[in-house]
C-alpha cells in the first residue's frame, strides 16, 4: 500500500494507548522500520487478520516502555511490537 | 479385498487443535524422526478406518501460508505439495481449524485449494464453538469454499467419528493420477484478496456472538498484566522448580534404591570376578545413575506441555519479550531457554520457533548455559559432601543456597554472553518482530499431554540406553584394564589406561585444582554430564572397594579440598560437557564453526571461572 497522508484522525496503532477502539485504514509497512522488508511485514500482517476495516482493540501493554502490545483483531488476539504496529493506520 | 496404504497430511494454523486431532486419531502409535537434512520433527502416526482401511497421518508444522519463511513452514508446503524429498504425496489434506476462530484458517485453505489435492476442512473443537454460542452453516460453508466440511471433537470419545467416515467416503473416490496444481506464492493484492474472500464467505456462513470468551478477558487481565503478570509468572516457574527438585525426590529414592538393590543382588549372585564387576559397577550403577533422573524430566516436561496447551506459552512471550530484549534475546527465545533448564536438547530444537536466524544464534548458544537436570546430581553430590546444612540469617538453608547461586550464575552468564554476542558479533542484524498469535485459553487435554510426556520419557530412556550405555562400558574397560601386576599393592585402577589418561591430564588441570581422578570422570563426562558421577563412583569404588561406591560423597570429602570442589561447581556451570548438546548444535546449525565457538567458549569461561575459583579459595584458606 502506498504511504498516504494522514488525515487528523488517522494514526498508526503503534502509537495508541492501552484501551483504544478503532478500525484498520490502510497498511503502511514503510513507515515501521521492522527489520522486515515492507513486502514481507504487509503479507505477515495480512497473515494475521490485519486487513483494511478490521476493528482493533488495544487489551494489554508490556511493562518495558509499554510495549509489546496485545491487540484484539476481529475474534483473535495477536501480540505485536509497537515498532511493527507503526505500519498498521487506524482511525 | 486388501485396500491400498492411505496417506493424510494434517495442515493448519498454530493453535488450530492440529496435535490434539493427531493424538486423538492415532493414539500411541506414533513415529517422530526429523527430515532428511532438516532438524525438523516430523511426526506420523497410523490408523485403522471403520471399513478397515489403513492409514497414515503425518502432523505437518503449523503455518499460516504456504509462502515456507522458516524451515518447518517449507516442510509443509513442500509436502503438500509433493516435493518433499523421500515423501510420499498425499491422498487427502485434512485442513484443520479452531471452529472458535476460522478467519485465518479459512484463507489458508483458499490458497491451499490451489494445489489442487483433495481437502476435507476439519472444524475442530466444535463442542467449545457451540459453547459459546458460535453457529456454522456446514452445509453452507462447504458449498461456498467447494470443499467437504467435517465437525469434529478431537478430545472427546467418539469425536472424530464423523471424520472418519467422511475419510473412508472421499478415499473410495479419489481419482488416480495426479491433480493439477495452480499454486505460487501470492503477492500481496492476492493475499489481501484471498483474507477479504475469506472475511465475506465467513460473514455469510458463521454467526458470532457479540461478545468475545468472557474466560480468557478475565484471566488475561491478571495474567497479563504490567506487573502482576510478572508476578504470576514468577509464581508459576517457582513452582515449577520446586515440583522439580521437591516432588521428584521420593521417585529418585526409590529408583536409586531399586538400582542398588540390583546391585546388591548381581554382587551375590556372581563371583567376584570381571563379570560382576563389569554388571555392578559398569553397567548397573552407571546406567542407573542416569535413568534416576527420569522424574525430573517428566515433572519439568509435564509442566511445559500443560502451560502451552492451556496457552500460556505465548503469554509468558509476551511478557517476556522486552526484558529479554535488553540481553538481545527474542521474546520467543524464553520457551527454549525454560525447556533448557530440563535438558539443553529440546530447548535447542525448540528455537525452531524463532523465525529470525541471528535470534536464533544467539539463543542456542547460550541455551547450554542454563542449568540442566544432567547437572543437578554433580551439584548435589558436591554440595551435600562439602557445604554443611546450616542456617544462614536464620531461615535460609546454606545448602539450597548454593543451589540457588549456581543456578543464578548460569542465568547471569547467559544473559552476559547474549549481550555480548549482540555487541560484537551479530551487531549488523536489525531486531526482528515480534509476533504472535494469543490464542483462547482452553482446558488441557490429558490424553494429549500424556502421550508427549511419554514420547519424550521415552526418547531419554532410549538415549540412556545407548549412548550413556556405551560410555559407561566405555569408563568401567579403561578403569579395569590393565589389570595390576600380581602381588601389586597400590589399588588396581593406579595400573589401569584411565588412570594412564587422568595422570596426563593432570598438568593441565591442575591450575583449576583437579587431580586425576577427576580428570578420569570428566573423560566419559563429555559425553553426558551426569556420567561424572557414576565415573567418579567407579574411579574411587574400584580403587577403594565396594564401600566406597555407596558413599561417593563421603570419599570426596576425605579426598578433596574445599577449594577443589567449589572449582568442580564453577567447572559444571560452564564446561561444554555433553556430546549430545554438542551433535544438535551442529544439526541445528548446520555449521561446525557454531559447534566449535560453543564448545570453545564455554570450555575458556569453565576454564577461566574454575581457575578464579580455585585460587581465591586457597587464597581464603580452603585449600
């Protein structure tokens, strides 16, 4: 997907809080720095129900500067870094 | 009529009930063996249908796609696909999924259709999708997906029933020759296409209830919280340890007894002579020695098998992940480096699991710094024999202390020796993600976790039988031959090629305050830890008598310093004793230069921590 500008409500998943709603926009996998390649971390995302208008919902964070974070996509729970959750665009 | 060998292949997601299906249709008769190349587990089993047709399973590695980015994932494309060398294709995919959570298994199973095999979508764990109120239109969901669908209840009896029947139907089908696979590795719009394909034929087949499983929030929210998820971990892994070292004892007591008692008996019946010599003491109490561990490992091993299938593994992951990454470890690298404390061996295949090769690395070299169990009786020898059980500021046992110490030393090491292969070695790689699926708690299933505990009982009696066998063998001929000149008045094992061996040894150990006889145990010690034991019980019983040998620890304390035995200790935290560890390095590898830089740096660090050891005793006056 290609790096779209953000409209005010649009965020990456990795900077939200504990506790936050919203609904996957769009996947920007060059805006994570993962030590994955972009093609490689989008079809990982993908793999785990990370697709546009899935709902997400932040349930738990790590002690250590808050991180890892456990999101509820849909029906399943995936734990993920906040690094890798930049490239997920939520609103 | 006498029907042809049916092959299945079990594929899904992780989590997805694959292993417990797989025990549930095969029980005990399983075979578990690697790849050819690969360090791979592969699991098959066989089972009979009602109408009496054989079959084979084999439990593929569970994946998310068949785009093969570690080596099990390209195990199971390979195999579905026919590639796999020295495998046959198979007749039927059973594509199995967690009813509770199709999303991911549904889209697996688009791009698994494009292979073109013939495929029965397994809904597992049905019975909890009902629970929760969870609806699937069956006939729906077959229609749309052009596959047959099938309900199944891996852990209850009877449950697979309808799998079976269905088996038996399609296999009295299947068209011979081969199928035309359209399959290649999807890009991005098609994985997103087939994820959006699967999203819709769900909407259209399964109604969800609106609330998620109300167990799992509430336990997550304890388990996995900031802090008192930390705390509970720390619970569950004292326990464990405790279970490990409290629990076992009885069982070792009465094994050690048992063994001594046969011992007793070989001595009776035979006359003293090189037979029951040999059965006594190289056979009897060599192999004994080890087998005594066999409830330690089936304490440790029925600890991780409940904790993953109840799914607490991933958690522990999760809450692992960014403290273990101030060392430059991986959160996934805290199952392998737990199973290591049993033995470094599964934990060294369990990094399979840790798709990023330097993260990898890294946790299989050091996973032989953790305390195994093959340690434990050397440390306890050493400890009851020479540190005395008083109370330390009133309520802590000097004993359990020391213990306590070993074990942190080995972890400290580990976590110093992590760091550093991240600063200097491995620098260049970048931190790889971190990703996990956490699935919904379930119950454990007995059936399951016995058979995997019995598998792995299994496979160490197996290497006991062996490989400990033959050096125990080995020890007790280098011990007894040649024997002493008639009329000779030293003790026997002075002649013999051990003592030969030890006394050549001994200029380079002494610095660590080793004498020959230790040097002599550390020999078949390098093939199994645990050996030096029964070899310092063979060095000094031979040399002493029979006596001797039943109190190996009470002639250690007659015969070696303080400061000697505290080295032996440090010695154990570090030395790269174990030839089996050693083999799976290069296995897991695939390099002899890994092989070689563990055994060379966990020999300089045994080296280095017993010389220090050593002379800052004597220096205290311990020598």
């Amino acid at each position: 997907m290609t790096d779209t500008t953000d409209t005010p409500s649009h965020m990456p998943l990795g900077l939200a809080q504990r506790g936050f709603t919203g609904v996957i926009q769009h996947l920007a996998a060059n805006r994570a720095g993962s030590a994955l390649s972009d093609v490689e971390l989008e079809s990982r995302l993908i793999e785990l129900g990370f697709v546009e208008g899935a709902r997400v919902e932040i349930l738990h964070e790590g002690l250590v500067g808050r991180d890892p974070i456990a999101v509820r996509v849909d029906s399943i729970t995936i734990a993920v870094r906040r690094r890798e959750a930049m490239a997920i665009i939520v609103a | 009529m006498e029907l042809p060998l049916l092959h299945l292949a079990l594929v899904g997601t992780p989590n997805s009930g694959k292993t417990s299906l797989f025990n549930a249709l095969t029980g005990s008769r399983q075979k578990v063996a690697n790849y050819p190349g690969v360090t791979v587990e592969r699991k098959e089993g066989f089972f009979v249908t009602p109408v009496g047709r054989q079959v084979s399973v084999v439990d593929l590695p569970g994946t998310y796609s068949l785009r093969g980015r570690s080596p099990d994932e390209e195990i199971t494309r390979d195999f579905v696909l026919g590639k796999a060398t020295g495998e046959t294709v198979p007749d039927l995919v059973l594509c199995v999924a967690d009813s509770t959570n199709l999303r991911l298994t549904i889209r697996l199973l688009l791009e698994l259709k494009r292979t073109g095999r013939p495929m029965i979508l397994v809904l597992n764990m049905f019975d909890i999708a009902n629970r929760r109120g969870i609806t699937v239109d069956v006939e729906r969901l077959a229609k749309e997906l052009g596959v047959p669908v099938v309900t199944s209840i891996a852990v209850r009896k009877g449950g697979t029933a309808d799998l079976l029947a269905l088996t038996d139907e399609i296999s009295a089908k299947l068209a011979a020759g081969p199928q035309k696979n359209s399959w290649r590795a999807l890009s991005v719009s098609e994985l997103r296409a087939t994820q959006r394909e699967a999203d819709r034929i769900i909407a259209d087949c399964v109604s969800l209830p609106a609330s998620p499983d109300t167990w799992t929030a509430r336990i997550d929210a304890i388990v996995l919280h900031p802090v008192g998820g930390l705390i509970v971990l720390a619970l569950i892994l004292f326990v464990m340890f405790q279970a490990v070292f409290a629990w076992a004892q009885p069982l070792m007591e009465l094994l050690n007894s048992g063994f001594d008692a046969l011992g007793e008996l070989v001595h009776n019946t035979l006359p003293a002579g090189l037979l029951q010599s040999f059965l006594q003491n190289g056979v009897i109490s060599g192999v004994g020695s080890v087998i005594v561990f066999l409830p330690q490992i089936i304490i440790i091993f029925l600890f991780i098998l409940l904790l993953e299938d109840f799914g607490y593994m991933a958690r522990a992951a999760f809450l692992m992940d960014r403290i273990m990454g101030g060392a430059g470890l991986h959160g996934r690298a805290f199952i392998p480096l737990l199973s290591s404390f049993a033995c470094a061996i599964p934990g060294i295949m369990a990094t399979r699991v840790i798709d990023n090769k330097r993260d990898r690395l890294t946790t299989i070299l050091i996973a032989p710094l953790m305390t195994c169990s093959a340690r434990i009786p050397v440390y306890t020898l050493i400890i009851s024999a020479f540190i005395p059980a008083r109370d330390v500021w009133g309520f802590i046992n000097l004993q359990g202390l020391v213990m306590f110490g070993l074990y942190a030393t080995g972890i400290v090491s580990a976590l110093a020796v992590s760091f550093l292969i991240k600063f200097f070695m491995l620098r260049d790689f970048a931190p790889a993600p971190f990703m996990l699926e956490l699935p919904d708690y379930k119950m454990p299933r007995l059936k399951s976790i016995a058979i995997g505990v019995y598998t792995r009982a299994k496979m160490f009696l197996h290497r006991a039988g062996t490989t400990i066998f033959s050096m125990m063998v080995l020890i007790w001929f280098l011990a007894s031959f040649p024997q002493p000149p008639a009329g000779a008045t030293e003790p026997a094992i002075d002649f013999s090629l051990a003592a030969i061996i030890g006394k050549a040894l001994e200029p380079l150990l002494a610095p660590v305050g080793f004498n020959w006889q230790i040097a002599v145990a550390l020999i078949p010690g390098m093939a199994a830890r645990e050996v030096a034991v029964a070899a310092l019980g063979t060095v000094y019983a031979i040399e002493g008598g029979k006596e001797a040998a039943e109190q190996i620890g009470q002639v250690l304390a007659t015969k070696w310093s303080l400061a000697t035995a505290l080295s032996m200790l440090a010695w154990y935290i570090f030395a790269p004793q174990c030839a089996s560890t050693l083999a799976v390095i290069r296995r897991e590898t695939g390099s002899w230069t890994w092989m070689g830089v563990t055994f060379t740096y966990m020999l300089v660090l045994a080296y280095a921590a017993s010389f220090v050891t050593y002379n800052v005793a004597v220096a205290l006056g311990a020598g």
